[in-house]
C-alpha cells in the first residue's frame, strides 16, 4: 500500500492568504503520523505565472516529502521550471514520471500557453505510450484539467479539449490505478475510460455547482477551510490496482476537521 497526497490549485499570489493556507496543508501532511511518500501538486500553482510567484510557492511548499507539480493554466512553463524546479526555463511541455517506491506518479502538461482550457499535445500522448509501456507496477496519472464534464459552471468550458486518446490510453493500460486531476476547486470523484478519475480540492478557494448558488455569479466560496486529498494505492482482488481517496480540510491551527470539538 503506497499512501500519496494531492494539493491543487494554490494559486500563489503574492499575498500571504493563500500562501498560509498552502503552507497550513503541508504541514498538517508533514506530521501526519504515516506521511504520504509523495505530495501530487495538480496544478495551478501560481495565481499568474510570475516567477516572485513560484519563490513564493518553494517556500512554502518546501518540506522533507518528495513533490511532484503538474502545470495549469494559471502557470508559466518557463518560471515554474526555473522558480520552483530549479531547472532549465523551456517552454516545452512539462511532462514527468516520477518513482515512488513500486508506484510510478505520471504528471502530463495539459496546458496551453495563453488558454485557459486545456489540451494535450501530440508529443505529450507519444511520451505517455512510451512511459507506460517501459517498466511495471501501478500508475497515478496527475494532469490540471479534467477530461469529463464535471458540472461546474465555469470549468466545464475549459475542460481538457478533445479527451479521447487519453482515454484509449486509460482504458488500454493495465498499471493506471485512477487519474488526478486540479482546476474545479471542489472536491470531485468520478470514473474516466473505467478508472476511477478524482479532482483534487483547491487549497484556495471552492467553485461551487450551480445548484447550490445564492446567485449566478457566486461560483467561488473562499470561505472553506483548504482541503486535500489522501490517496492510497494497493492491489485489488482481479491482481490489477485500486485507488482508494479520502479528503480532508485543514482548519486554522492545523487539527483535521472531521469532527467539531
Ligand atoms: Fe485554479
């Protein structure tokens, strides 16, 4: 059983709000009596993709636990690899596969510079035939925009665009435990291609649905504490992979708050 944590859609800005609550969520995970092996960041990392952004993003993100940071539309390629990786500043997809222990976390670039929807590239699916098919062992798939209409009133316009070798890819692999992704800010569960398919929570705000607005144009709550989800990976009776996902919020002080005191 391999435990790993999704952060998304930080969204750092300059500003100390929703520095501190990104910051609040690392911690919490840091001390966590079994830390996670790894923490899944699904994009969204920045508010404008300003490279004092990603400073300010390293610092606070920055603990002993391995992190993995796919890209949204709210990022720069070029910063987010120079500000926060430390690498060199490419424009190029920001496609990675890192290795957890017997798990292997998938981080595809769904972005696309200047849009806010997304869409993967020719060369990110080649990329991603080749990463699955060299080596063994379960899969975690972590992209920012998610490939299924999810009924959110802003996002489902700028979903993932044309979402269907994506899901020939899912469908025809074997080691893909489920796929992660970021944009909605709300906590979301549902399948893709027959695999289980999870929205991380936002840790800055919470897009709400349309059926529980006050008023058409409040879709973002700021109002609920950040949230993450836990995600735990083991093997399933059918010898394939099951993901099981729990979600969490943090309040101010840190204390999980699953129930009241
Ligand atoms: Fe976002």
């Amino acid at each position: 059983m391999i435990l790993v944590a999704q952060v998304s859609d930080t969204h750092f800005d300059l500003g100390a709000r929703n520095a501190e609550r990104a910051a609040r969520v690392l911690a919490h995970l840091s001390e966590l009596r079994l830390p996670p092996a790894a923490i899944v960041h699904t994009g969204d990392i920045t508010d404008a993709g300003k490279p004092e952004q990603y400073a300010q993003a390293a610092r606070a993100l920055r603990t002993e636990l391995p992190l993995f940071v796919a890209a949204g539309n709210h990022d720069d390629r070029a910063a987010l690899r120079a500000d926060l990786l430390g690498t060199h500043p490419s424009d190029a997809p920001l496609n990675q596969a890192h290795r957890v222990g017997e798990l292997t976390v998938v981080l595809l670039d769904s972005s696309v510079p200047g849009e806010p929807a997304g869409r993967l590239s020719v060369a990110t699916y080649d990329w991603l035939r080749a990463t699955l098919a060299d080596g063994d062992g379960p899969v975690l798939l972590a992209l920012h925009h998610p490939p299924v209409r999810v009924h959110s009133p802003i996002v489902d316009s700028i979903a993932l665009a044309d979402p269907a070798p994506l899901a020939a890819i899912v469908a025809g692999s074997g080691r893909i435990a489920g796929v992660l992704t970021g944009h909605a800010h709300s906590p979301i569960s549902t399948l893709f291609a027959g695999k289980p398919l999870v929205v991380g929570p936002s840790t800055a705000s919470v897009l709400r649905g349309a059926w529980e607005l006050d008023a058409p144009d409040h879709v973002m709550d700021y109002a609920p504490d950040p949230g993450y989800a836990l995600h735990l990976i083991d093997r399933a009776e059918d010898g394939g992979y099951r993901l099981v996902t729990h979600f969490r919020t943090v309040p101010a002080g840190g204390r999980i708050s699953v129930q009241p005191d």
